[in-house]
C-alpha cells in the first residue's frame, strides 16, 4: 500500500530516538535540518550523535515515562523486539512512530529526501524498493541545479513586493514569469527585466536550436532535455526519435517542420518565420533537430535569421550521425594506423548538375576517412565518381542506412552499391569510404 507523503512541520517539535548506533546517526542527519528537539536515549551513544548539536542525551535504555510529551518517535535500538515494544506503546498513545527495518510496526517511513534549501522532495516506495527510491533520488537531484535553494530564497524575497504592486488577479502570472525568467536568465534579475515583469510588459522570449542526437531518445544532451522540459514550444523535424516530444510539457506547442526528399512539411523561410514569431509570443522555443544543428542542419540560417530579428537565441550541440551513426555499426571514423582524420561532406547538393558533391578529385586526394551524409540516392554516382577520380576500387566502403534500427552494409567502391540495393538500405543513410570503413568494432 502507499503512503501519502504529508510535509510536517517539525521546527521545535518533541521527538525520540531510542538507540545510540549507526541507523540513528542516519536518522538524525535527516531529521536536523528541519528544526526538531530531538531526545537521544541509549546506554551507548555513538561519538558521532555527541557531536551533533542541539541534542538531549539520555544515557540508558528505553523507558516508557520517556515517551511523555514526544510528537514523534524512532525506535533504533538493536533489538527488534525493543522496537516492536517501543512501536506498540506508541500506537496507544497515538505517538507516530518509524521502528528501523519493520515496515509492519511503522507509522511512517522515512523517505529518500532531495533538498534544495526550502525545496524538500520526498521519494518511497513504500518500503518495496529502497533502491529504487534511491535510484529516483539520483534522477531528480540531476535535474536540480545547484542553487535552486537560492533561487527560491530569491524568490520568496519578491513576494511582499509583487503584493505591494501587483493586483490579485495577475499575480499568479507574475509568480509564475518571475520563476521562468529567473530558470532562464539567471537571478537577481536586473531592475528592469524585474519592473517589466511586475509591470506586465510584453516578454520575448527565446530560441534553442538544440541537437537531438542521432537514434535513441537518450542520445540528446542533458542540457537539451532540460530545456525541452520546461518550453513553451518545439518545432521538431523528421529525424527524431518520437518519444522525446513526451519529454516536452503537455500544454507545450508541438510543430513539425520536418524536411526528407520527396516531401516537404515547410520552407526554411516558413520555419525561420515561425521561430521568431513563437518567440514574440513571449515562450522559450526548442528548435529540435537530429544530430546537430550545425552539421547540414541549417542551424546557420536559422541562427542569422533570428539575430537579424533582434531574437535572442542560443546553440545546444548534439551528436552527429557523421560520427555516431558508422560508430554503432563498429566503423571508427579514425583509428590509429588506418585514419588520422575525417572530412564529412553533403552528398546531395543543389549547385552540381547531377547533384552530386562538387570536386570529387579533390576529396581523394584529402588523408582519411570520408563521410558523406544524406546521399544513399546518389551512391551509385559518388562511387564511380570516386573511382574515376583515382581511389581503387577495393577501397573499403559502408552505407549504414535505416532509421529506427541502422544496419550496416560493407564493402569496396566496386560493389558498394550493388550490395545496398540488394540489402534494401533505406534512408537516411551514412556512406563510409576509407580504410576504416572495412573495420567491425561493434560490442560483443
């Protein structure tokens, strides 16, 4: 059965610990830094409880005339049948007791606490997996930051101020902007971005252009999940895994902009358009895209169409699929001995006449690995350009095509394309040429 988490104030409240060992070291580090008045009874006190201030120390064993006027109790002693004792006599004087390792004798459980100054997180399970709630710890104390506390000491400072000058019925937006601008641009907030919110100006708010990796959804940044958490919009394109949008807020706007061959859900200049205008509606963007922005993403042109706008924005990089992709298939883009370097080129262009990369000699001529992104329809064609610019045809060569489940396809300049057809590549794919292309390095 679970437990209701209530939040009690303990500051000045009577409480009992009956045992002086180890486990109630651990409770009263838990239970300090909420203010109670806490009783230590035990024949034998750890020197560590005598360190602690502000105890009461009773040097012998328990005694039922020491439950008088205690509001709570901690039954630690050694002994289970003392703490089933101690739990029973608790009960019949409706004294709320937590008797250590005995989920049956409790009249609460003690959680797994996050604190952030006056933010407190409890997390149970109610005693099925103290591991698991461990586990949960862990994660929500990742998402804090640091100063959370003192944001919200900040925070509540402002309090007396936004009653003094804001009417009841726009406070509740004026706390809440006042937590978002705070989230975003750091605190204090200076005078004036400080008088524009108490005053109800207009916000702009901003962009993220923030890479999503490349295959699974844990694959983003911690950074770009974050933000991803707490915006007021994504504009998302096709090369993502669809379960991070369930990462963004359920009230976030959710636009797909995406662009594959063949199709196209919306012009650069729409999606431009629709990036400044969501950040004039005042809420933080997340322009969503697989594998990073800056890599063929054309996270440049959005980037300087919202500067020519006066749009703030920031970049959050993501992992590229020139690097990611023939890595999981067991291709390293260098490897010591075989490739020193590696050049990533577009293999679908618009100022070629049969849209293949430009200058297909000069890239032979280049030491390392080449990586061409977006070209599984033109493979056929970079390969015999390749090799009609000098490269062998044994040349090493992979396509790692597909997009929930990338397989690759190995082989040499000569048959490279051949193989793809009859594997049924599909994009989008990562074409490998070069000596690490031949290599295997997938996990056993």
């Amino acid at each position: 059965m679970a437990y209701f988490p209530f939040f009690m104030d303990l500051e000045g409240r009577e409480g009992l610990v009956a045992g002086g060992g180890a486990v109630a070291v651990r409770k009263i580090r838990k239970l300090a830094p909420y203010g109670p008045r806490l009783t230590v009874a035990a024949p034998e006190i750890l020197p560590e409880i005598e360190a602690l201030p502000g105890l009461t120390l009773v040097r012998r064993a328990f005694e039922p005339s020491m439950l008088e006027g205690k509001c709570f109790v901690i039954a630690a002693t050694d002994s289970r049948e003392v703490n089933r004792e101690i739990a029973d006599l608790c009960r019949e004087r409706g004294i709320l007791v937590n008797a250590v390792d005995d989920k049956e004798a409790c009249a609460f459980l003690f959680p797994a606490l996050v604190k952030r100054g006056d933010l407190t997180v409890g997390i149970s399970t109610a005693g099925a997996s103290p591991s698991a709630a461990v586990w949960v710890k862990e994660q929500v104390d990742g998402l804090l930051p640091e100063n959370f506390g003192e944001l919200l000491d900040y925070l509540g400072s402002l309090r007396p101020v936004v009653r003094e000058r804001v009417p009841e019925e726009r406070r509740g937006a004026v706390f809440s902007r006042l937590f978002s601008e705070c989230m975003e641009k750091g605190f204090p907030l200076e005078e004036e971005a400080l008088a524009g919110v108490l005053e109800g100006a207009p916000k702009t708010g901003k962009v993220y252009l923030v890479g999503a990796g490349c295959g699974t959804a844990d694959l983003i940044t911690v950074r770009g999940l974050r933000l991803l958490e707490r915006c007021g919009a994504v504009v998302c394109d096709d090369l993502l895994d669809p379960e991070l949008l369930n990462a963004a807020p359920e009230e976030a706007e959710k636009i797909y902009a995406g662009k594959r061959r063949g199709r196209r859900a919306m012009d650069q200049e729409e999606i431009n358009a629709l990036l400044i205008a969501k950040a004039r509606e005042g809420k933080t963007v997340v322009r969503l895209k697989g594998g990073d922005p800056f890599v063929f993403g054309r996270g440049g042109e959005e980037a300087l169409a919202l500067q020519a706008a006066g749009v703030a924005w920031e970049y959050v990089p993501g992992v590229t699929s020139a690097v990611a992709v023939p890595g999981a298939a067991g291709i390293p883009v260098t490897h010591r001995g075989v490739s020193r370097g590696f050049h990533v080129v577009t293999a679908h262009t618009a100022d070629t006449a049969d849209g293949t990369p430009e200058d297909l000699e000069a890239l032979t001529r280049l030491p390392g690995t080449l990586v061409f992104l977006m070209g599984l329809s033109r493979l056929e064609e970079i390969a015999l350009g390749l090799m009609e610019a000098g490269l062998s045809p044994e040349t090493p060569a992979a396509v790692i095509g597909g997009k929930s489940a990338p397989r690759a396809v190995r082989g040499t300049l000569g048959d490279i394309a051949e193989k793809t057809r009859e594997a049924g590549a599909e994009a989008p794919a990562v074409i490998v040429v070069g000596g690490t292309a031949g290599m295997d390095l997938r996990a056993q």
